[in-house]
C-alpha cells in the first residue's frame, strides 16, 4: 500500500522535502528499534527540527487520522518506538540541541533529541552531574530515557530519569504546544502534568524539551568487583548491604555467562570463576565513602563472596561500569536472537526470584543469562536462542509467563524500566487490574482523542 | 542484535543522523537482501560505497557482529548485480582494479610517467598555465591531491636481503605494498632499517605484488583470491618469523588470508599459517621488545598520534605506536582528541566520496591544531597523504609521518652523539 501522497505533500511543506524518507531502504531501516524478533514497514520517516515542526505534524495527523509514532535512537526494549503499519515515523534526532544551563538554578534546558552522554558531559564540564545512565545511555535519546523513564546503573541512590525531569514542552497530539513544570524547586499549582507524561512512551504527545535537574558532583567514588560461587550469595549479599542501611550508588549484577560474554567482548580481565558477580560503587564524601566500601566488603566477605577486587583508578572504575553497560548486547556472541525481561521485585526477595528464574530455565531446558540492577530489585533474565526455532520460541514466552507470574506474586512488577510497548501489552491488564486500566484508557482518550500517537502500543 | 551502541561511533551517521547511513540501518538492508525483502538497488549500493569501511562499528558493537566481511560481501553482491555499472566506472574499475593494481610493474610505470610529469617541471608549468581551469572542478581537485612521487621506489633503496645488525634474533619479510612503494618508499627504507637495528634479518624482494586489500574492499573477490595466492607463494610462510608490513590498510586485509582462500584446497592451509604469520611493523617490534635509540641530540619535538582506521579498529593495535613514539628521546606525546576517528581518507573513499573525506578531514584537522603538536604520526599511507593533503590546503605547518621514520631518524642521530 502507498502512503498517501496529499500527506506526504503537507509532510514536505512542514519539515522540507530532504526531511520526509520515503525510500524503501530508508523504511527498512526503521523498521525496527532495538526489540529482538519485531519488525513492519512504515509509511514514511520524517525529521522534525523545531517544536512548530512537531506541532505541524501532529496537526495534519489529527485532521488526517495519521498514525505516528515517535522515535529517538531507537534502542527501546518493548517495542515503544516499532512502528505501527503505515504510519509517520517522527524522528527526534536532529533536534539535539543544549538549549541552556542554568549554574545558578542547577538545571538544563535540552531538546530531545540529545543523547544521554551529550547531557551527562555537559553536566560534567560545568562541574555538576546528571546520574541517570542506561546501558544505552551513549546513544538514547533523552526523549526517550523521559518517555520511558529510564533507570541506569545509579538508580538505587540516585533514582531514575523521573527524578531528574522539571519541566516539559509537550506538542498534544492535535498539535496544541503546552509547557509543563519550571524551575522552582516546589509547584503545586495544579495537577502535576509534567509526571503524567514521563512513561508515556510516546503515546500521549511528543516532548519537544525537557528541563533538567542536575545535583553537584560527588567529590570521591570508589567501585569493586565482588564474587560469588552462588548466584543467591550475591542476592543475599545485596539485601544484607541495604538492611545495614547503606544505600551504595550501584548494586549491579552478572551471573556467569554474562560474564563470559562481557569479558570476550571488552577483555578487562574480569573474573571468569565464579557464578556471579556484583560491580559495587559508593560515592560522596570521602570519609563516607571509605566506610562504606569497607562495610560493603565485610558484608560481602560475610555472605561467603570468593573474591573482591578494588578499582585502583577512576580509568579503571570507568572501564568496569562501561563493560556493564555492554551486557546486553555482548550476551548476542552465543545466540542470534536475545530476548530479555525486564521482571522487578522488592529488593527483600531478590535471592527468591534468582532462584526461580534459574529453575524456569531449566524447566524449559533454554540458555539463560541474567544480569541486572540488583540494588533496584531489576533483574533482566535474557534468554538466549533463535527467531527461527519455533518451538524453542513458544518454550521462550511459556517461561517468561512463569517469570511475570512469580515477579507479581512476590509484590514485583512486570517491567522495571524498558516499558510495555508491545513486548508487555498481553500482560498489562492482568498486572495493572481493571480499574487502572480504565483510567489509563480514560486519559488517553481524552488526550488523543483520534488515537494517533503509538497506537496499538502499551494497551489498545 | 540491533541495539545501535554501534551509531555513535559511525562517522557518516554522525553526519548525517540518517538509520540507512550507520552501521546497523546498512545491516538491516544487506539482511533485508538475503530474505528476499529488497533487490540489490542503485541505492543499496550507493549507499555501501558511502560507507567509509572505518570498521569502528566493530570496535563499539559488543555483540561481535563481523561488520568487515559483511560488508565486502555487500560490495561484491553490488558489483555482481550491475547496478552501479556505467561505462566509465567500467572502465575505472578495469584500469584501476583489473590492470593496474594487478601487477606492479605497470604500477610503477604509471609511478614513473607521474613522476616525470612532476620532475620535468611538467606539474608547475601546467599548474602555472591555466590549462587546470579548463577541466571540470573535481578533476582539477584530483590534480591538487595528486602525490608526489618519490624519486626512488623501494628496490632502489634496499637491498633484497638486509642483514641484523648485530646478532640475527628473527628471519622476517618486508611487504612494501603498493601506494607505499611509490608514495612513501622512504618509509620502506626506514622499516628495513628499524627492523636490522632490532635483531632482524629483512627480506625484500624487489618484485612484490599488491595485496589485495583495494580488491576485496571494493568487490573483487576473485582478483583478491589471485593476490593473496601470489604472496603467500612468494613468502612461504613456514620461512619466516613475521610477515611485516607497515601499512595498516593492507594489513588488516593480509591478516584474512585464511577466510578469503577458505573453500581453496591447496592454500587453505598455507594461508591460516600466513594469517598466523603478518604482523604489522609496531605490533611486531613491541612483541620482540624494541630497543630504545639511545638518548640524543634531536631537537625536541611535540608529536601527536592518529590512529589509522585499519590499525586501531581493524586490528586492534593502539597502545604499540604510542609505545614507540615513547621510547624516542625528546619526543612529547600529546593525545589527539579523536584519535580514533576516521580521518576520511579509507582507501580510495576521497576520490569517490569528496564531500564526506573533506568534512572528516577539516575535524581531523581541527583536533591536530588542538594539541598545538608541531608533527603527527599515523601507521598509514593513505591516512599520510589524506592529511598532507589537507594540511598542505589549509596552509598549515605540519610534519605529517610514520611513527617508524620517527624512530629510525632517532636511530641515526645516535651514532652522532
Ligand atoms: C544495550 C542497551 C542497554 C540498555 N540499558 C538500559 C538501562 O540500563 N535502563 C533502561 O531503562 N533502559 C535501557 N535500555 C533501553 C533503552 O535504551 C531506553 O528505553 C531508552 O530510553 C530509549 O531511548 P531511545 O532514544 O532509543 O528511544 P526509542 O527507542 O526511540 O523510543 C522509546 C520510546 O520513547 C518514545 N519517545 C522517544 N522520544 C520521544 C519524545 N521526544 N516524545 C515522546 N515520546 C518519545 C517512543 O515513541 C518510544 O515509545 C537499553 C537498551 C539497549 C539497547
Ligand atoms: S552492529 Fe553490533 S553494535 Fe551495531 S546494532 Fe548490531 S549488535 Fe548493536
């Protein structure tokens, strides 16, 4: 089917004919995001440059029933930004601009399109520090760390992107531009819009800057590796650190094949072992961080670790928590297709859900790796198999099923952090219940009344 | 795997922020291809010859996607579908690739005609006679960048078999490579030298072929295949210690031998023996354990260091020259911001590619003005004459070499001392 070629016209006038892709290979190149095993085709990609850009296209989708679906970088793990037949791919990267920042009020202004690196340097240069930092983050886009509030590996003391967001220009789906959110420290004139929209998943309008809070940066860090001969030590480890009151900046995880993927790939002589491994930092104050890093290796020691090993150096302590980040991706060297979850707990009963994930795994008899942020309770088994093997694939959604079920019925959640999207839809209405669902349905409506923005995505 | 760690690292989708332009949307296209979802297009293969083939996807992707052998893969099943063919890329093609870089005698006569027409004071009369602003502006831009040809190909400078100096530690050959030989022989001269004053015995036959890279990186894999037989008969592997060359771009090619003879029965063996075999100059010398030139009276010098494409991303070598240039006496190292990224020239992408090599090439030396360095060293031709070009444009004073003709100049000055 040929997208409308009036649309396209009205597209061309508002952003510029070299702004609207309709190519194939232009369409096959967005066909997907960063979702294992989903692709389709859209209309077109357009870039828009400039939030009357944006407003125009919203506008012109309204009038036309146009489906669009937002895109930052397209690293999304629940199908957010996959999209919908025939719709407008609306792309934000070329908006990425620093628009200010503010010393004296501690903020900045950026435009989404910015990458999460781009905030975090600037940050850095003027002597201040914006934590929120996923795996992702030298790519994603801060529009969409906002639209899917993004955690990262500080998110156990520093939280997650929502914590982070104080103001938002929002284009509404018929294309009206509202600002929500400021610079005071306190507001509460009014709902607090500016929260509705942070999870979004681009599916109640489009950010077209976001406003961010920035804290001062710690003066010392410290990081280390601690091992285990168990993957449940590890777990107890984490829950025995929180219950001695100690809040470390990243609790991360690995059990032991993402170990061996990770090291494969970025050869910095991790410890190869061991069944699980946990990257530790504390930060602040120096005196504080020397306690708790010694607490943190008693504790440690006492939960029969085999091993911890200290960063020597800030280049070396870099170099543990970017190997992290690559964990995802590095588990692709044993299996074509990863499928990950997202599954979180209360943190109480990490060493449960270890043990259960485990089980499942071989009840299903699939390669696993999980790793995770422990100190958030976010675990991200990833089964590791192929699109093509069928029946592998069905054992794969059997298991995940059994997962949801455990993560719900220890008080857990269905998704931590990457988003419902497609990934988690089938599974929303069960977890969320019927009354939050209504109002979810409720809202949107109201807010986009012709259902343009990412429809078929997170509920119908 | 599609997670797009890899984008940020891709100089033409930094460029451009277009998904087909990086490393994952050119992907997604060559896999659309092989389930039957495209056709190879004229856009298809425009757009595997934008691609720069910097190979720093493969430095970023944790997945450990081959990016190097889809891509030439690519390029071939481009070639193979006739949808760039025009008679003159044909007849390029043919010169270039089937003819001239097929054999070096008729590489060196075309080097030799090239250097008559600069000697005789051919290039400045017509550069002086307005002739140049006859012919359309890219041509008189490819006269511009035209190198210098040296007054002597390497057989001229080094003898074929060079003794250690000193007591013999290794047996190894010397590739002088093609765009070496004639551009930078010098920098052959100064690799045999460096290598005798390490313990090696070095051979050079004077007659040595290309090596195939150009071929293989633009879709000709059987002329690659006839290369790769002819050097690795030429040097026997089981022969030497090392198989050396100083030219990061053959380099990362010469070590695939085994891959591109895969399915050969009579050289699948040899060449696993040859990949086992090359090394490129610094690798080599840090492995042995080079002997620092004895502290001298060279001037100071404020060197930087650009990381070639085919050196740090192709084959991962990034602290050997940097460990080199260390060991020379009154040599200060400043790190180069950037030093990884792609300076624009890959192969023959500024001939194809103006635009882009142009872009890449100004940020190259944007960052090189940074460190307030007088000198630059890279690990390849192309990189060398891709800056000299540009440096000699802007107007800039700046010694532009290989990191070996720094150190053997520092060899020299020792027995001065
Ligand atoms: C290797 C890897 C590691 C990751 N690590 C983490 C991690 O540690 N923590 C974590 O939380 N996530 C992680 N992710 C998931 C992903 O990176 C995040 O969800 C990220 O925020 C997505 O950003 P993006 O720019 O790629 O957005 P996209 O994938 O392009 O879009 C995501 C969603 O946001 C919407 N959207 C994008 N921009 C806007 C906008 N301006 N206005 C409204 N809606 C918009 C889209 O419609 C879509 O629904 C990881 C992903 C990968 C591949
Ligand atoms: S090539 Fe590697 S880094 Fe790039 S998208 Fe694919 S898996 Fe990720």
């Amino acid at each position: 089917m040929q997208f409308s070629t009036e649309i396209l016209e009205q597209l061309q006038l508002a952003v510029g004919r070299e702004n609207v892709l309709t190519a194939k290979e232009d369409l096959i190149s967005y066909s997907f995001d960063g979702t294992a095993a989903m692709q389709q085709m859209p209309g077109c990609v357009v870039f828009a440059r400039a939030t009357e850009e944006v407003a125009a296209i919203l506008k012109l989708a309204h009038q036309t029933r146009t489906a669009v679906v937002t895109r930052g970088s397209g690293t999304g793990l629940s199908g957010g930004s996959l999209p919908s037949p025939q719709c407008v791919v609306l792309c934000t990267v070329k908006m990425n601009r620093i628009l200010e920042l503010d010393r004296a009020n501690l903020t900045m202004w950026v435009e989404p399109g910015v990458t999460t690196l781009q905030v975090a340097d600037a940050a850095s240069a003027a002597g201040l520090f914006y934590p929120p930092d996923p795996g992702s983050m030298r790519i994603s886009t801060i529009g969409g760390n906002v639209a899917e509030n993004s955690g990262g590996l500080r998110g156990l003391k520093y939280g997650i992107t929502r914590n982070y967001v104080m103001g938002l220009e929002v284009v509404l789906p018929n294309g009206e531009i509202m600002r929500t959110g400021n610079k005071c420290v306190k507001d509460v004139a009014g709902y607090s819009l500016k929260d509705l929209f942070i999870g979004s998943e681009g599916t109640l309008g489009v950010m077209t800057k976001v406003l961010l809070r920035l804290i001062p940066k710690p003066q010392a860090k410290k990081t280390m590796v601690a091992t285990f001969a168990q993957m449940d030590h590890a777990a107890e480890a984490v829950s025995a650190i929180i219950a001695a009151q100690i809040i470390p900046c990243t609790l991360e995880f690995l059990d032991r094949m993402t170990i061996h993927c990770v090291e494969d790939y970025a050869k910095i002589g991790l410890p190869l072992d061991c069944e699980a491994l946990l990257l530790m930092e504390t930060d602040g104050h120096p005196a504080a961080v020397a306690e708790e890093a010694a607490q943190m290796e008693r504790i440690c020691r006492e939960q029969g670790c085999l091993e911890v090993r200290v960063a020597k150096d800030d280049a070396e302590a870099t170099k543990l928590a970017s190997a992290r980040r690559t964990a995802f991706s590095a588990l692709a060297r044993v299996a074509p297709t990863t499928i990950l979850e997202d599954a979180t707990v209360p943190r109480s009963e990490l060493a449960k859900m270890i043990r259960f994930v485990a089980a499942v795994a071989r009840k299903y008899q699939l390669k696993i790796g999980t790793f995770g942020h422990m100190g958030d309770g976010n675990l991200h088994p990833t089964f590791l198999t192929d699109e093509r093997n069928k029946d592998e694939m069905h054992r794969v959604e059997e298991a995940f099923k059994e997962i949801f079920d455990e993560a719900i019925r220890l008080g857990g959640t269905i998704t931590g952090e990457h988003g419902v999207g497609l990934a988690k839809k089938s599974i929303l209405p069960k977890f969320a219940g019927d009354a939050q669902m209504r109002v979810m349905r409720e809202l949107r409506r109201v807010l986009d009344p012709n259902g343009i923005l990412n429809p078929g995505k997170m509920f119908d | 795997m599609h997670c797009g760690l890899c984008l940020p690292t891709c100089p033409t989708y930094d460029a451009t922020k277009l998904e087909r332009n990086s490393p994952r949307g050119r992907i997604a296209l060559m896999r659309a291809i092989a389930d039957d979802r495209l056709e190879p297009t004229r856009a298809f293969a425009d757009e595997m010859y934008f691609c720069l083939g910097c190979l720093a996807c493969m430095t970023a992707c944790p997945a450990g996607v081959n990016y190097a052998e889809l891509f030439e893969h690519a390029r071939a099943e481009a070639e193979a579908s006739g949808v760039l063919d025009s008679p003159k890329r044909s007849l390029l093609r043919n010169f270039t690739l089937r003819w001239l870089f097929m054999d070096l005698n008729r590489l060196q006569g075309v080097g030799l005609a090239l250097r008559l027409y600069q000697r005789l004071g051919l290039q400045s009369f017509v550069r002086r006679s307005g002739v140049l602003k006859l012919l359309p502006r890219r041509l008189r831009e490819l006269e511009a960048m035209m190198p210098s040809v040296q007054s002597h190909f390497s057989a001229d400078l080094i003898e074929p078999v060079t003794p250690a100096s000193g007591k013999r530690r290794f047996r190894v050959a010397l590739l002088t490579g093609c765009a070496q030989d004639l551009i930078f022989s010098g920098v052959n001269r100064d690799t045999v030298e460096v290598l005798a004053r390490n313990g090696c015995e070095v051979v050079t036959p004077p007659e040595q072929s290309c090596c195939g890279s150009l071929h293989a990186h633009n879709g000709e894999w059987e002329l690659a295949q006839q290369l790769a037989r002819k050097q690795i008969d030429q040097f026997p592997p089981d022969e030497y210690d090392a198989i050396v060359t100083n030219a990061a771009g053959c380099g990362s090619h010469l070590k695939h031998y085994a891959k591109l003879l895969h399915d050969d029965p009579v050289y699948h063996r040899r060449a696993e023996l040859w990949d086992a075999k090359v090394r490129d100059i610094h690798e080599w010398l840090t492995h042995i354990g080079l002997e620092p030139p004895a502290s001298n009276r060279l001037p100071v010098q404020r060197v930087t260091y650009h990381e070639a494409c085919h050196l740090c991303h192709g084959q991962k070598i990034t602290a050997q020259p940097r460990q080199i240039l260390r060991a020379i006496p009154n040599l200060k190292l400043v790190e180069l911001p950037e030093s990884t990224w792609c300076c624009g020239s890959a192969g023959i992408y500024n001939l194809i590619q103006p635009e882009m090599a142009a872009e890449l090439l100004d940020r190259k030396l944007e960052h090189i003005r940074s460190t307030g360095a007088e000198v630059v060293a890279t690990g390849n031709p192309g990189c060398l004459l891709q800056i000299i070009n540009g440096a000699k444009r802007q107007g800039m004073a700046l010694r532009v070499v290989h990191p070996i003709t720094l150190l053997a100049e520092a060899y020299r000055q020792e027995g001065s001392v």
